[in-house]
C-alpha cells in the first residue's frame, strides 16, 4: 500500500507520516489506526459507536473546508467500509 493511501480503519483519517500512527501494546506504530484512535493497543474511545464517529468527524471535515452534507455523506459511505466498524 502507498504511504499516502494509508487511512485510519476507525476513522478514516489519512495517515500519509509516521507520526500519526496508534501504538500497540508493546509501543510498536500500528499501521491500522490512527494516534488519535487507538494508543497502547487499544481504542482511545472503545465505547464509540459509528454514529458518534461520524458525529465527530463531519465538524473536523466542515473546518477543513468541505461542506457538511458532503462530508457527512463521504462518512456515512466510508466508515461503515473500515476495519473497526464492519459487521
């Protein structure tokens, strides 16, 4: 997979570096998910649900620039296509 490919499989945050990588339980990056998503080998928020996911990402989409029913619409398309949220 191309560096700049790579999206967070909680929240469909591009990870293009390093640094914005989880962490296992050993410390190890997780090349999955995102700092903000999973540290130390878990889910920050394991109690999220896909709704409050969602929920949480359309304002951080709608200040980045993109209109709100798009980016809601691009949420309620992708995150249901991500590791963590699949049935």
């Amino acid at each position: 997979m191309k560096m700049d490919a790579r999206i967070c499989q909680s929240c469909a945050m591009p990870m293009p570096t390093d640094d914005l990588l989880g962490t296992e339980k050993d410390g190890a990056p997780s090349h999955a998910y995102c700092k903000y998503c999973y540290a130390d080998g878990a889910f920050v928020n394991p109690e999220c649900t896909v709704q409050q996911m969602e929920d949480f990402c359309v304002p951080i989409m709608v200040k980045e620039g993109m209109p709100e029913a798009q980016a809601r619409a691009i949420m309620q398309q992708t995150l249901p296509m991500l590791d963590r949220w699949k049935a």
